[in-house]
C-alpha cells in the first residue's frame, strides 16, 4: 500500500513539472506568431460585387480630384481621372459597326407573252412604254411551220367568178380572198393538208369546168412577245409584281395570266 501511494506521489510529481515546463515554453514564443481565431477570419478574403468596387473607384477618383482643387500642391501628376463616356457617341459607333451597305440598283429584263395576235402584244407595247422603263421591243418568234396546199382561181369577174365559187362552195369547200402571203390577191380554196387531198378536188373542179391550180404555201405560226429592261433595286416588291402593277389596265383585254421569263 505504500508503494502505491508513493507512486502516485511521483507520478503527480513529474506531472506538475511537466505542465510548469509546458507553460515557460508558449510564453517564451512570439506575439506575431500565435494565431487567433480572430486572425483566421480576416485572412478569409471579402466578396465585393464588381458595380460596388467601379462606384468605391469613381468615388475615390472624385475624391481625389476634390483635394486637387483645394490643394494643387498635393496633385499627383501621374493621376489621370476617368473620362465620362457618351452614351449617344457609343451607340452611334455602334450604329456605325453594323450599318447595312447601300443596295446596288441591277439591270432587270422580262419577257411578257405569249400573243397569238400581234396588235394585242402592241398594245402591252404601248402601256409599257408609258412606263419607268429603260427599254421595250416587240419580238415574233416562229412557233411552227408547215407545208398546206390551195387551190387557186383564175382571174374571172362579174357572173363568171360567182359561178365558180358557188361550184366550189357545193363542194363543201371555202373560199377566201387571200389577204397576204404568196396568194395575197387572189381566190383561193383550202387549204388542205396533203397535195394528194388537194389534186383529188383539183380532179373534180375541173370536170364541173372550173379551172384551178394546186399552190403550195409554207403556213408559220408565230408568237408574240414584250421584251422590257429597267434598273431594279432589290427590297420587297419582286420585279414580276412590278410589271403585273403596270398590266393592270389592260387586264381585262389580255384575258389571261401572262408569263413573264428572263430575257435569254
């Protein structure tokens, strides 16, 4: 029992030296480097939203600026105040950036047809030329060309030409003046399509005493066409809506829906 009692004699012994000589040590250490709680916090860096730290700046620079002009003496020379910026001077630069480049007028060229008679595709002609155009031509294009026959009269007046045409007439064919062409003046029958068909009443004629002659004509059909041109500037009306503004007088002549191709 008294071994027991003098080891914790010994043990509390050694144990208070220890704490003594624990205590000497951390007072020995330097002020500057103990860390507090406090120390730790201000070491945490500070949020600042970027619109407070531009107005905390600008109300240092007026600051700054204010003590200049109490005292010039003070000014720094290096210092350069932040220059107010325009808003209407920036928006205009910017207009500038992204101005939009003038549109280029072009030559623009229609073609408005088809006419089958040529005084209607005149007509257009005339109404177009009224117009803010540069240029209008009438063009005739050969659609198709083929080879009729006629049988033609000889020259006979008074009672002896009625007879024959009315001999003609019974016939079941028709009988016309023609008014051009290779006939133009004479009286023709026809006209057929083959010179067979053509010699086979040839035949007949003659044997009810009426003479006549096969004459082979080349019969062309042609188109009409409206050629116009005029300077175009691009936006929102198309070119086919121009020249469907400047037809509407003679909409109700033409009867029909023009086609309007690229010149070629």
């Amino acid at each position: 029992m008294r071994w027991i009692a003098l080891f914790l004699l010994i043990a509390n012994t050694g144990y208070f030296l220890w704490s003594m000589a624990a205590g000497s040590v951390q007072q020995s250490v330097p002020d500057d480097m103990l860390v507090t709680d406090s120390d730790d916090i201000a070491r945490i860096p500070t949020l600042v939203l970027l619109s407070e730290h531009l107005s905390a700046a600008q109300l240092g620079v007026k600051r700054s600026s204010g003590d200049a002009s109490e005292s010039s003496d003070e000014v720094d020379p290096d210092f350069e105040p932040l220059k107010e910026i325009n808003r209407d001077d920036a928006l205009g630069r910017e207009e500038q950036a992204v101005a939009v480049p003038a549109v280029k007028a072009v030559n623009v060229c229609r073609e408005l047809g088809p006419f089958e008679q040529e005084n209607l595709a005149q007509k257009v002609l005339d109404l177009l030329k009224q117009q803010a155009v540069d240029r209008a031509v009438l063009l005739r294009r050969k659609v198709s060309e083929k080879k009729v026959y006629w049988l033609s009269l000889p020259q006979a007046e008074g009672a002896v030409r009625r007879a024959h045409i009315k001999k003609i007439e019974k016939m079941g064919l028709r009988v016309q003046d023609m008014a051009d062409g290779r006939l133009q003046g004479k009286v023709a029958a026809g006209p057929f399509s083959s010179h067979e068909v053509a010699e086979g009443y040839l035949f007949r004629l003659l044997a009810a005493d009426v003479r006549v002659a096969i004459e082979p004509v080349v019969d062309v059909v042609f188109q009409y066409w409206v050629q116009v041109e005029w300077m175009y500037e691009p936006g929102f009306v198309s070119p086919a809506a121009i020249l469907h503004q400047f037809l509407l007088p003679l909409k109700s002549s033409i009867g029909k829906e023009l086609k309007q191709n690229a010149c070629s």
